[in-house]
C-alpha cells in the first residue's frame, strides 16, 4: 500500500507543530524586520514606551522607589552610582509598576519589556528603530503567552500564582535577545531560561498583604530576567525547551488548558488591540469603577444608595474584595470598595493621590460608602467578547426603595474602548509633570514620536539618566 503524501505546507505544519513552543516564539520574534512590521504597531509601540515612560517618571518620586533604589547602588558590584543594566531594569521596572498605572496589553507586558529593552540597549548601542522593534516582539511574543489562558487560567486560591511576572519574562528575553542579536536557537534558550528564573509571581503579594516590594514582580523581576536569560545563553547555558507546553510547565501550573493556537497565530498583533490604564488601581476595579461613573453622570445619587451591590467575576473575588478599609497605598490600589466608594462620591477615575495619600481620602463618608457595598460573583460566559475582568454589573438600591441598573462590559482604556492617542499623551504629561518642566515634556513627547531619527536615543538615555542621577542624590 502506498503511503499517503503529505504536500509542502502540510509538512512545513506538521514541523511548525514539532517544534517546542519557545521556538515557535522565537522564529515569531527574528521574523519582525523591516516591513514585517506595519507602521501602525511601531506607533502603538511607540505609545507603550511613552505611556510606560510617564508611569516611571511618576513613579520615581515615591519613597518605595527611593528605597529600591538605596538597596540597589549598595548592591551594585560597580562605583555605587552607576547601574549595571540588569540593575536598572529592576529599578525602572519597580517604579513604573508602583502606582499601578502601566498598561494591560498582554497582561502588564509593557512594564517589563520597556524595563529591559531600556535597560539592555545601552550595552548593545542599539538605534532608536532597533529599540522600538525589539519593544514590538517583547510585548508580543507576552502578549501570546499571556492570551493563551485568558479565559482558562486557575483561580488565584488554586494556582497561588499570577501570570504576568512569568509570561513578560519570557518576552523580555526575547526582545533583549534582539538587541544583542542572538540566533533564532539562542533566543529560545534565553526565553526558556528566563522563564526558569524569574519570580514566581505569588499572588498572596499582590492580592493580599503584599508589602512594598509589590511593585517588583510585574517588571523588575521579569526585566532583570529577560536580561539574564541573554547573558546565559551567550555564555553557553542552556534551558527547557518545553518549558511552555510540558505537563509540568508553565501552562501547567497557571491554567486548567491553554489555546495554543495564540502562541502560533502569526496574524494577531496584540499592539493594535490596545488596554492601557486610566484608573491608578488594579485593572480588575475597571469595569465597576466605570459602571460606577457611568450611573453618577446619569444623575443617579449612588453616594446615597440605601445598597450598591457590585457583581464581577467568580476568580476576581479573592483578588480585589476587601473586608476591611486600605492600610497601606498599595492594598488601596487594590482595594475594590474604597475604588467605588470614590467613584460613588464624585471621583472621574482614580488618580496615584487617591492611593498614595489613602488615609486623606478614606473620610468617614467613604467608610460609610464602603460598608454599602456589596460585592458578589457574577456568572461570565465565554461568548462575551470581552476580558472576562472587563465585565460587571451594579444594582443600586436607593432609600425609596427604587432600583436602577447598570453595568460594563469596556472600561476606558480596554481594547474595546482605547484610551486616544491624544489620551495617552494628556497622561504623559500628568505623570512627567511629577518631576519634569512643560518644555521637556512636550520634547520627551516629540523624542519618543520620532525615536527613529538618528541621536533621538541619545535623547532617551538623558531622560532615564536624570530620574536615575536625581534619585540616586535623593537617597
């Protein structure tokens, strides 16, 4: 009997299909040269890098990120002054993360892979092109991971762990492994070893009572990984090609199955399909803040509601219902009765001043909102298109007994509402305003537009390198 043929793309899937995952990654990430990019994703990079930009510079001000920055240039093998790069992507990671304003593209990819790029492309003497390109495959490559398990992932109280600290390691190895100009086999060790490395992102530290180190996990740790998964893999080591997709690997530990065709699709670009933060607090207290806003502007009195009762759902509970007022800014952040308690009594969104200086704004009035709300599981069905945490529903019942509705299944800012380019660039300069004058900032802006023109990355270094200097005579 003959065997059945099989034709060239039949077999050019069957190998693609062989392949370990992180190779599969990894030819995804060398593929994206010169016109393999459309402009419109190297803008949206551009963004990320900018939005992520302002959230480091406000962020830079807080005393957390003074205190990291102290412990760091006292563990730093150099001067004490300078940082290796590795050393600077975990303090620009911990500062863009500690007011909880980065973007969700791919989770939270965009802290840890700008934290790494900035941090490696230094040493590698990259152009402001090669920068926003290797800032391209980063998030994607995340942001495939990361969609993988959207709607398949564990519950936090089962797995014990989140997903953003591991998935953005991996993609940081790969757009550092650009930079550095390592082979489609080298970067799939690097990916695989950062992905061993890296913290194993306990939810309990960014649910429960995490402490200030918080912020460290979704881009200092997989930033500094990303970088050290380069630097092994140049140096010979090696690490697990099946990381991804091994009965005892990543997908394992995170979620119930995963959707591998996310990681292969080479037809998605995440970076067109945009979420990036209004409300400084966890993007899981969106969808109700805004349900929230929607029913004030509509001139509904939700501050004085006999009940509000909030539903979101079932694996959100563990994560942002509190039963107690915020104690420290990062719990606020993560607080979502006090998120709506100030949404109830006027607040628009949620700025860095309604967490960092909670105790002011924790009133008796808000106590009192608080105590109102009721929060429950809502049922989800996979059908809704819509991140399962972008949906809520809101009933408030008023004193008189009568009932209004309301609901939201796209925050501002989720990729089925984006927040403008104009909207971006007005949040830019409410955070750079935290320690730049009006004319640099309308020229940082200008700089990160046109990175492509040549010395424009000179232009970045300067930046970063006056948050680093000014805080490192702060400490």
């Amino acid at each position: 009997m003959q065997s059945p043929t099989v034709s060239q793309s039949g077999a050019n899937e069957l190998e693609s299909a062989e392949k370990p995952l992180l190779t599969v990654l990894a030819e995804f990430a060398h593929s994206l040269e010169g016109d393999a990019i459309p402009s419109a994703v190297r803008d949206q990079a551009k963004l990320c890098l900018l939005d992520t930009l302002g959230c480091i510079i406000a962020g830079s001000v807080t005393a957390e990120a003074a205190a990291l920055q102290r412990a760091e240039r006292r563990l730093s093998s150099g001067s004490g002054v300078l940082l290796s790069p590795s050393e600077e992507a975990r303090v620009l990671g911990y500062m863009g993360d500690v007011l909880e304003l980065n973007d969700l593209i791919g989770g939270h990819a965009s802290i840890g892979i700008v934290a790494a790029v900035i941090g490696a492309a230094r040493q590698a003497d990259s152009s402001g092109e090669q920068v926003v390109d290797a800032i391209v495959a980063g998030i994607e490559v995340t942001s495939r991971l990361y969609e993988s398990t959207a709607w398949t992932k564990k519950p936090y109280t089962e797995s014990g762990m989140v997903i953003p600290s591991l998935v953005s390691a991996i993609g940081a190895a790969a757009a550092v492994a650009r930079l550095r100009g390592l082979s489609v086999a080298m970067t799939a060790e690097a990916m695989g070893i950062a992905g061993t490395i890296v913290s194993w992102g306990p939810a309990e530290v960014i649910f429960g009572t995490g402490g200030t180190i918080k912020p460290i996990l979704f881009g200092a740790c997989p930033a500094d990984s990303g970088i050290k998964g380069v630097e092994y893999a140049l140096a010979g080591l090696t690490g697990p090609p099946h990381l991804i997709e091994s009965p005892l690997g990543l997908m394992a530990a995170l979620s119930h199955s995963f959707d591998e065709s996310e990681i292969r699709s080479p037809d998605v670009w995440h970076l067109l399909k945009p979420q990036r933060k209004l409300h400084a607090s966890c993007g899981y207290t969106h969808s109700s803040i805004d349900a929230v806003v929607d029913l004030v502007r509509q001139g509904v009195n939700v501050a004085e509601a006999k009940q509000i009762k909030v539903q979101v759902p079932e694996y959100l509970l563990a994560a942002v219902r509190k039963d107690h007022m915020p104690e420290t800014p990062n719990e606020a952040r993560f607080h979502l009765q006090y998120c709506l308690a100030l949404a109830a009594n006027g607040a628009d969104f949620i700025s860095p001043a309604h967490t960092l200086e909670f105790e002011r704004y924790a009133s008796p009035e808000i106590e009192s909102l608080m105590e109102r709300i009721e929060v429950s599981s809502l049922e989800i069905s996979g059908t809704i298109h819509a991140k399962p945490y972008n949906i809520s529903r809101v009933t408030i019942e008023g004193n008189d007994g009568k009932i209004v509705e309301g609901g939201c299944n796209a925050p501002r800012g989720s990729a089925a509402n984006p927040l403008t380019d104009d909207d971006v660039l007005q949040k830019f300069r409410r955070l750079a305003s935290a320690r730049m004058p009006d004319t640099e900032i309308e020229s940082g802006i200008s700089l990160i537009q046109n990175l492509a023109r040549p010395g424009n990355d000179k232009g970045l270094w300067a930046i970063i390198d006056d948050i680093l200097e000014a805080d490192a005579k702060a400490s």
